[in-house]
C-alpha cells in the first residue's frame, strides 16, 4: 500500500494443524491511529504478536519506514522501535521493582543506564509521568501498591520513555475510568501529532468511532477490510466482525419475580462499602453500575466474604450470614465471578476439565481420588452448553481467547447449583459474539429463579439486561431506577456525582 509507514502483507502463521493467520493484511500510516478488530479468535493478537516479535511469521513480508525487516524477538522490535502496551497488565510489571524502575525497565535491561543514578532515574519517570497528566503516581512507589489504573498508565510511561515509532494499544482503556481514558485520549492525540503510528485494539466501538482514523477488521485469520472511520458506523463495522448483520437488542423479559432471595442492611466496609442496602428477588437482575473507583468490585467482594463488613448484615433466603471467608459465601449459595478472571477467576495454566470441576471437588471425587470420567464429562456439558471453543477438555485455559475463558469462569459454578451469582465486569475484554452468550447465560440463570447481581462500568449493558439498576457513586448507593426510569443520560448524572433538578 502506497505511503504506509507499516506494512504487513501476506502474513502466515500456523500452531500445529490450526492455521491462526491467513495471507493476514494490514497497513499503518505515519502519525495515525488505526484500530484492529474482529471477534474474539479472529486474529488479531496473533498478528500483533509477529508484529511486536513474540511470534515469527511462516510466511509474508513486514515493511517499516520503506524497508524489509524481520522479528525475531521482542527484543528486535523494540530496537527498530515497536512497543506494545499489554492489556493484562500484571503480565508486562515487575510487582517488586518501583515505578520509576518499570518506566525505565527497558533501557535498564539493555544497559543504556546501567549506572544511572536513583535520582535521575526517578526525574526521568517523573517526566514520562507529567506527559500522561498522571504526575500524581509517586515513582519510589513499589508496583505491587498501584491501582490496576495506575499500572497501565506506568506501561503507558514506559513506551513513551523510548523513541516509540509504533505503539500498540491493546485494550488500554479496560482498566481505567472515564476521567482516565480522556487522558489516555488526549496522550495518544500528542503522540499521533509527534508521527508515531497508533495501533488502537479494543471492544469498545464508541471509544474506537472517537479516537481512530481508520479500523481494519479480520476474521478467522484474514483480513476482511479496512475503513475510513469518518465513512462507516458502527453497524458496518459489526457485521464485518460477525459476517452478518447484528441487533444488539436485549430481549424485554416479562418473569414473575419470586421471595426475597438476598437482603443486604446497611453494611460498611472502609470508605468503598458505606451504608449500602438493597434486595434481590428470585429470578431478578439487578444491575449495580458505577464508574471506576466507586466501589463496585469491593462491594461484591464484602458480600462474597472476601472482605467481611464492620457494620450492617446479610441475609439470604431470612437467614442471617456470618461471612468471614469466601467459603461460607459458597455455602450460602453465593457464586463470584470476579473482574480479574486471569488472575482470580481461574487456573490459566490448568486445563479446561480441572477449572470446571474445581469449585466443587467432592462432587468429583472418590475417597480422595478424582473421578476422571465424571469430571471430564462435565467438562464436556460445560463446553457444549456455552458453546466454548475448543476440542479438548485437556485444553489448557491460556490457549482460549478471553471470551472462551470468561465462559468457563461462569460455567465452573453450574456444579453447585447456586442461588445467588455475582457478575463483576463479566464482558470485560470480551468480544460482542461472547458477549451475547454471557448475556443468554444469566438470562438463563434468572429464567431459573437465581438471583443475579450485575456489576458494571458500562451503562449501556447495565440498562439492557438489569430489571432495576443501582447506582454507585464514592462508596455508596446514590439512586435506584426501574428500567423504565433509566437511561444512559440518568445514570452517568448519578455515577457522576450529580444530583436531578
């Protein structure tokens, strides 16, 4: 392609028997912001992979600034000046290291300051710091004491510390707020001006339609087609993913509520669980929605035991809890499925089969002897009845895309039978296609009499699929819509700090 800064044509790249790149396109302008999407497996992080050195590709040919050149390592594609900014953010930090020593992890590593002083070492990460609006972060900090925010924002750091010639941007906004993403926003906004080729991964098409030039999409290892953002929309950009046309439309559900499944009296829990107090019926989804920082992952983690509360009480069916460790939420007939799925939800080293027995091991075992057959064969219900894609039991979960392994964490819990399921940010990172599966399964889960709790950032997905929204605002509920009172405008109002006329 004519006047492209990068180029990548023809790209192969096959595991074994599965072909994950098929003569594989794409092409990056000087200065632009260009976002690679498709469905989860489509693609996309393989094709970055060869592109930041992870992978080596088996066949095609990778153009930088006019001339040929070849990846072989990580190390080789920061040299020619390709960084990646990883969404699992604690895969890219050294937990010990402070955060000046993160920002300036890379030079450290290849000796270019060896002997640099802590005192010049901290001033270089504070001005890396200042361009991101992020001066607030001390860099004497230790990285493990950081906010999943603020770890991004030292990743961020790091690849502006280095003359960055491409930055790819994978899921960077997941673990921010909204104040957070604008700045994220307005640093890649600089960097476009500065000629750094911006590549945008992302399951947010509204952020996508404001931040990107142009969207390439891919499907099962191919390139579909590459678009003007400012010439298509976001229904266009949908049925490319998909290969067909798609209605996000949330189904009206008219089911009877049944009894008072959960009853929370004022419960408090330091400064992000204050005073809170709500119900939930048999058979009802109600959505909990905030932005970050409000609360909502502290919440659901005080009502599954993680965190027990100081003040207040739990009842579940009339029965008073005493929750001082997730196992006596387990045993009430609570399930979580948390946020961090990779690093709380699941075993991703482990295979499909000992993550989806896991929660309910007695169930699968015999006189301290797993019983093999039978937990295979739940295994097999599971990864039939979500429709993960695999072909395997013994698939270890790392091999599955994000939306494949959220499945499981939710699937894992059917062996218990729960009644109460917790949801915090269950399609984070998730593509549309997983999504809509998410969304049947707890519509399944209430259709039975469950009662599910839907923690979420995203307003529009909270008013879809809640029969009542709460809304979170500095550690406390601040307002409680029916569906019918709710709308995106109404809630970001509340979740904002704002207040009705």
């Amino acid at each position: 392609m004519l006047n492209s800064f990068l180029s990548m044509k023809a790209i192969d790249k096959s595991f074994g028997k599965v072909n994950a790149l098929k003569k594989a396109e794409f092409h990056l302008k000087k200065g632009e912001v260009h976002a690679l999407l498709g469905v989860n497996g489509a693609g996309k992080s393989t094709l970055m992979k060869v592109l930041s050195g992870v992978y080596e590709q088996d066949m095609g040919e990778i153009f930088l600034e006019g001339k040929k050149i070849r990846i072989r390592s990580p190390k080789i594609a920061k040299d020619l000046g390709i960084f990646c900014v990883y969404q699992e953010v604690d895969t890219a930090i050294v937990l010990e290291l402070s955060v000046a020593e993160n920002i300036l992890l890379d030079s450290i590593v290849a000796g270019t300051n060896m002997f640099i002083s802590k005192k010049k070492l901290n001033s270089e990460a504070r001005k890396a710091l200042k361009q991101l609006q992020a001066e607030d972060i001390p860099v004497e900090k230790p990285a493990f004491m950081l906010s999943l925010a603020e770890k991004q924002l030292v990743l961020i750091a790091r690849a502006l510390t280095s003359s960055a010639k491409v930055i790819i941007f994978d899921e960077p906004t997941a673990p921010l707020s909204l104040h957070e993403s604008t700045k994220l926003f307005s640093v890649i906004k600089k960097l476009k001006a500065n000629g750094v080729g911006c590549i945008f991964i992302s399951h947010r098409l509204p952020e996508v339609f404001e931040i990107c030039d142009r969207i390439t999409v891919m499907s099962e290892g191919m390139l579909v087609g590459t678009y003007n953002t400012s010439q298509t929309n976001q229904e266009e950009i949908i049925a490319a993913m998909l290969g067909t046309s798609y209605h996000n439309d949330f189904p009206v559900r008219t089911q009877a509520l049944g009894n008072i499944l959960l009853h929370v009296k004022d419960i408090s829990r330091g400064e992000k669980v204050r005073n809170i107090s709500f119900q939930v019926s048999e058979g009802e989804i109600v959505g909990i929605v905030g932005l970050v920082g409000a609360g909502k992952t502290e919440l659901a983690k005080t009502l599954f035991g993680y965190s027990p509360h100081t003040e207040g009480s739990i009842e579940i069916l009339g029965n008073t809890l005493k929750l001082k460790h997730p196992n006596d939420a387990i045993k009430a007939g609570m399930a979580l499925i948390p946020e961090e799925r990779r690093k709380e939800g699941l075993f991703v080293h482990e295979t499909l089969q000992t993550n989806t027995s896991f929660p309910n091991l007695q169930n699968f075992s015999r006189f301290l002897f797993m019983n093999k057959r039978k937990e295979k064969s739940f295994a097999k219900v599971i990864i039939e009845r979500l429709q993960i894609k695999t072909n395997s039991t013994e698939t270890p979960l790392v091999h599955l895309s994000g939306g494949n392994q959220q499945k499981v964490a939710i699937g894992k819990w059917t062996s218990l039978d729960s009644v109460l399921y917790l949801f915090d940010e269950p399609t984070k990172g998730v593509d549309i296609g997983a999504k809509t599966d998410i969304y049947r399964m707890i519509r399944e889960f209430a259709e039975k009499g469950k009662g599910c709790l839907y923690f979420s950032s995203e307003i529009h997905e909270v008013l879809g699929i809640s029969d009542r929204i709460l809304v979170m605002y500095d550690g406390q509920i601040v307002k409680e819509l029916s569906r019918k009172e709710a709308t995106q405008e109404r809630i970001l109002l509340y979740a904002s700090g704002g207040k009705e006329q």
